[in-house]
C-alpha cells in the first residue's frame, strides 16, 4: 500500500497566530488560512517559511501619523518545538547551516507541519547567523540569499526529516522559486547540472505548482545576474540564467517558477486574466482566494452557525443555510461584534466611538494604490451628508513597508483628515495591524470599505474575512469582488467593471453617492433591510469565499495527478502518488 500523495507548501511568510510575527500581511494571512484548510479536509501536507526571529516590525505612528520602526523580536526557543536535523545551503561559496523549529496546524481532520528554518547557528558567522532574522528587510543581496534558504534549504530539510513521499511541491509566490534548483541537484544526483535536460525539466515541472499573487510586473522577485552569480555560483547561476523566463540577465523568480511548474494559478478570476497579459504563453488558471471561516469567524457568529446548523465547521457551505435565520438575530450578533470593537478603539485610543452610528472599516497593508485616501477626496461633501443623511465615523490600520514612502505618506493624509473631520466625522487609525486586530475590524465594522487602484488589487482576501462576519463590501470592482459582488446582496460597487484602469475622480463621486444615497438612508432608516443585506453576504459569500473550497480547488485541479501519468514523464515509479479520481473524488485527498 502506498503512502498518500504529500503537498510540499513554500511560502515566505506565514501567518500562525496573531503574536507570532512571521507574517506581514495578506499574503503570509492566506498562507497561515491555506494550511488551517488543509488541516482541516485532512490534506497530507507539509510546510517550510523561515523563522523571522526579528519579524515585520513593529509600527509606531505619532500625532501627525508619521510612521517609525523597531523590531518585532521574539524567540523561537519558547514557542516553538526544535527539530534536530541540520543541512546546508551554498552561499557565496561557503556552507551555510539551517536548522528548523516546528509549529503544528491542527485541524478538524488532520494535522499539517509547519518548518521554520533558522540559520541562527554557533557554527555560521554573525551575518549568516542573520539570514533568517527579518521578514523583507535588507536588500537584495539579503533577500537573494534568504530565498536560497527558503527554497534550496527547504528541500534539503525536508528530505533530513524524513518526508520524503513529497509528490508536489507548492510555491506559493515566486520568494520560494530556488527550491527548483534544490529538485534539479537532486535529480542530477547532488550536484549542480551544467544544463537542463528534457528530462529534468519535465520531471521538475511534474512535482511543482505555483501560486502567483502579484498583477503588476515590478512587483515580482528580480535579481542581477552579476547578484545571482555572486550568491549563488557560477554553475548555478549560468543554469538558471538559461531559463526560459529568465531574460536579459535577470533572474525572474516569477519566470523561473512558470517555467518549472505543471500548474499555475492567479488567486481571482480577475487576476489571470491579467497573469496572462504579463507572462504571455504560460497556461495560468485560477483558484480564488479564501479565509479559514472558523478563525475568522468572531464569537457572537460563531455561536449563531452552532446554534443553526453545527455543520458549518466541517462544511463551510452550510453556511448558506443563515439565509433562514430572522435577520434580527444576524443584527444581534453584529451589536456584539461592534461593542467589541469600539471598546478596543476606546482602549488603544482613548477615542469614544458612537456604537449607534455608521462605521465604515478600512484596514489593510499601507500602500499607495491601496488609495486609504480616496474617501477624503470631496471632504465638504463627506460632512455634509454626513449631517443630513446620517453620523459617519472611520476606523483604520495598516502598515506600510519600512521604505514604501508611499505607503507612509497614504497614513498621514488619513491623519490630517481626521484632524480636518473631527467635528464632523470621526476617524481614527489604530496602529500594529495583526491578526488580532483584524478579526475585530472585519466583524465589528458596519460596511468594509475597500478602493485599490485598478487592476492593481490581486485578491484581497480583508472583505472575505468580513462578509463571514455578515459585513457588507463597498468597494471598487478589482480582485476578488469582480466575482464576489451582488449589488445590494453582498454590498455595493464603487465605479464600474470592464477591467479598464481606475479613474479616481469617478470613483471617487460614485463612493459619495453609494454612500450618500444607498448605504446611509439603508442603516438609518431601513436597520431590518440592512441587516437582510448582512444575511445574504454571509449566504452567498461567507459559504464560498473560504480556505475548505480554496483547498479543495487546489486538491482536484493543481495537486492530484495520477501514478501513471507521473511516471510516464520521470521515466521512473514516483511512490504515493494517488489516482486523480481517488484524489478528487474526497475533500480530504
């Protein structure tokens, strides 16, 4: 009898718990709710990142909402369990040691490891000791050697530890594309190959799949060759070099993943439309973001889904079944969730927020063409119907990257106007943006607001973890609300579709008339209308837009390939490996 097939799952960061800081944002957050889904459907999985021993950062805001920096530290040793196995990696020609410590994703069906490497070693020098300490930081010679790590280092600690039934290996993002050059020394017995074989290539490309995140070409993982040369080596770095996707002297992370993996995947049904106008002749699918409901889920609602159909925690699409439940009780549950939040902004604060007025949630990473200010845009027409129509007032968080001035410069100008507002609308910015607080601001606010600059938004998954939470959207249609919006069902689009690039003006005039004329005279003066709105936004979207419908996608169309057809393209028998229909045919393949 064979083992079961086993998913390998790379990825930079991962989002654990709320005071571990191995995560940054959105992506590590779909990481950590990828992994609660796969442990949940009992999907054989396994998990590398790197430990962070430094984190993100933590963020500081002063009275203008000027942002400063210092080191989320943590130890590992405290939290985590150590793993004996040590392997090596080659950087700059000289051995670097990793070890790893292990944290346990538990779930209702199974149990998926999770391996954080660590290079923090007596034996490495002080700045190899450092590789693994700071999640972005550096530049790009840090991040270049931290992703031989991740990636070569990866592979290497999975074989030490024994798992080495691995029949897929998953890059979710193109930081952890070196574990390619891991599989082809493998398969070229230990060393470095001179060139790429068919063989090899169609081999590697068997075993590897790839999650690509990001709609814009710079933002993508590009490396010098001088660089890569440097880091990596002559014979690796020519090898890599001579790939397709890797043009003009630079390593594309995202080229170099594309060319090695069987599968690819944009995270919406948007975003691949728009991968495949980046990378022309690669064949990229879809398989849209989704949120691991139960930890996202605030308590009040948790309570309700048990109290109606207890099946929801195995089964997120009972969570179509609320569309039974009298609307008062979503209402009820929701009061609940914004006293919590309120009493947090009150806390952190010291800023009393009116638990009988409109509040609009605004929280994600800080970045320009996230647009946090697009809402400010007409502020005499923001306080005007905020008179006449009804009390407004604005809650938001979110970091921006250390060196992103952008994003620095969108949190100040959300702090002069709540200056400019403050006897007319109130808004506050609460600073250190985690997981914790997140699950506060997606159940506690009354719409989430949401207005990225098209095509710029990936996904976006903060709506998603609202709309579980009976949250309505108000957003520009990109990412994942081209598919998720129902207008008046599951909230309301600002602007129009049709893929075309945002026009801020526009958008800006049709945020102010849903608001003014839909949204407002709806929760004053229609609340049971409302909340039938916050019903059927966790009807047709909390039920759909999860990690158990996410992970099974990911199971039937990217991870479940057939013995035979494996060994066909190796030329040799790949043990563990399922049939498609077995695979497919149980949600905990």
């Amino acid at each position: 009898m064979t083992a079961p097939l086993t998913v390998a799952y790379f990825s930079m960061e991962v989002g654990l718990e709320p005071d571990l800081p191995t995560y940054s944002g959105g992506l590590g957050v779909l990481a950590g709710d990828t992994l609660r889904g796969a442990a949940d459907l009992g999907v054989p999985m396994v998990a590398v990142t790197l430990v962070h021993r430094k984190g993100y950062f933590h963020q500081h805001l002063d009275t203008k909402g000027t942002q400063s920096e210092t080191p989320a530290e943590w130890s590992p040793e405290s939290r985590l369990e150590p793993m004996p196995q040590r392997v090596g990696v080659t950087i700059e020609g000289r051995t670097v040691l990793v070890r790893a410590w292990r944290y346990l994703v538990r779930g209702l069906l199974g149990v998926v490891p999770v391996y954080l490497l660590d290079t923090n070693l007596e034996e490495n020098s002080e700045w190899d000791r450092r590789l693994t300490d700071t999640l972005y930081g550096g530049d790009l010679h840090y991040r270049l050697c931290q992703e031989v790590v991740l990636g070569v280092g990866g592979v290497e600690f999975l074989h030490a530890a024994g798992h080495d039934s691995v029949t897929t290996y998953h890059m979710n993002e193109g930081h952890a594309a070196l574990l390619i050059l891991g599989l082809l020394e493998e398969f070229a017995g230990g060393q470095v190959p001179q060139e790429v074989s068919e063989e090899a290539r169609e081999v590697i490309r068997h075993r590897c799949v790839f999650t690509t995140h990001t709609p814009i070409p710079a933002g993508h993982d590009q490396f010098p060759a001088e660089l890569v040369r440097g880091v990596l080596g002559e014979p690796a770095a020519s090898l890599l070099l001579a790939c397709d996707g890797c043009l003009d002297g630079i390593l594309n992370m995202t080229g170099l993943a594309l060319t090695f993996s069987r599968y690819v995947n944009g995270v919406g049904m948007r975003h691949e439309e728009i991968s495949r106008g980046i990378f022309p002749g690669y064949p990229i699918n879809s398989i849209t973001n989704g949120i691991h409901a139960l930890t996202w889920a605030a308590e009040p609602f948790r309570e309700l889904y048990d109290r109606h159909f207890p099946e929801w925690r195995r089964d997120n699409l009972y969570l179509r079944y609320v569309i039974n439940v009298p609307p008062g009780e979503i209402a009820v549950a929701h009061e609940a969730c914004k006293r919590q939040l309120l009493a947090e902004v009150d806390q952190r604060t010291g800023v009393k927020l009116d638990p009988s007025a409109l509040t609009l949630g605004f929280a994600r990473r800080a970045a320009a063409y996230k647009r946090a200010d697009l809402l400010f845009t007409d502020p005499d027409r923001l306080r005007r119907f905020a008179h006449t129509a009804g009390p407004l007032q604005i809650v938001f968080a979110g970091k921006a990257h250390p060196r992103d001035e952008g994003g620095k410069a969108q949190i100040r100008r959300v702090f002069e106007a709540a200056a400019n507002l403050k006897a007319d609308v109130r808004v506050v910015y609460l600073e250190e943006y985690d997981i914790a607080l997140a699950r506060l601001l997606c159940a506690g606010a009354d719409v989430w607001l949401n207005t990225p600059l098209k095509p710029q938004e990936a996904s976006g998954t903060s709506g998603m973890k609202a709309a579980v939470n009976g949250v309505p959207s108000l957003s520009i249609l990109d990412g994942w609300w081209v598919e998720g919006c129902l207008e008046g069902l599951t909230g309301w689009a600002i602007g129009e579709d049709g893929g075309k690039p945002g026009d801020p003006e526009r958008e800006a005039a049709s945020l102010y008339d849903k608001l003014e004329h839909v949204i407002v005279p709806l929760f004053y003066d229609r609340p049971l209308a409302f909340a039938e709105v916050m019903r059927s936004t966790i009807a047709l979207n909390g039920s759909y837009y999860n990690a158990q419908r996410m992970v099974a996608q990911y199971v039937r169309n990217a991870y479940a390939i057939s013995a035979e057809e494996c060994e066909g393209r190796s030329g040799r028998e790949v043990p563990g490996i399922r049939s498609v229909s077995s695979a497919a045919s149980c949600p905990a393949a």
